[in-house]
C-alpha cells in the first residue's frame, strides 16, 4: 500500500512541477521588471540625461 501512495505522489509532483515553474518564471520577470522601472524612475527624477537622451532631441523627423 505504501508503494502506491508513494506513486500517486509522484505523479501528482510530476504534473504540478511545469504549472509551478511558469508562475516562478512569471514571477521573477515581474520583479525584475519592478527594479528596472523603480531605475528608470529615479534616473528620471534625477533630471540627468545620458549622451543618448540628449542627441535623441535634437534629431529631426522626416517622413
């Protein structure tokens, strides 16, 4: 009896483990996608622009 338990068990981690591991991803892109926009933000709110920011300004469009 105990072999069957163990089995069911088994069969029950090998089904959950793919849904477990896509929330664990989704989750952490989620974090990491909070630390880059609290970055963004700051350097926002510092008023620093880099090299790129500047020369993107004084491109002209055509179209």
């Amino acid at each position: 009896m105990e072999l069957t338990g163990m089995g069911v068990v088994v069969i029950l981690v090998m089904l959950f483990v793919p849904g477990l591991t896509k929330v664990l991803h989704s989750l952490a892109f989620r974090i990491q996608a909070a630390g880059k926009a609290d970055i963004v933000r700051a350097h926002a709110e510092s008023g620093r622009a880099t090299a790129d920011e500047r020369r993107t300004g004084n491109q002209k469009r055509y179209g």
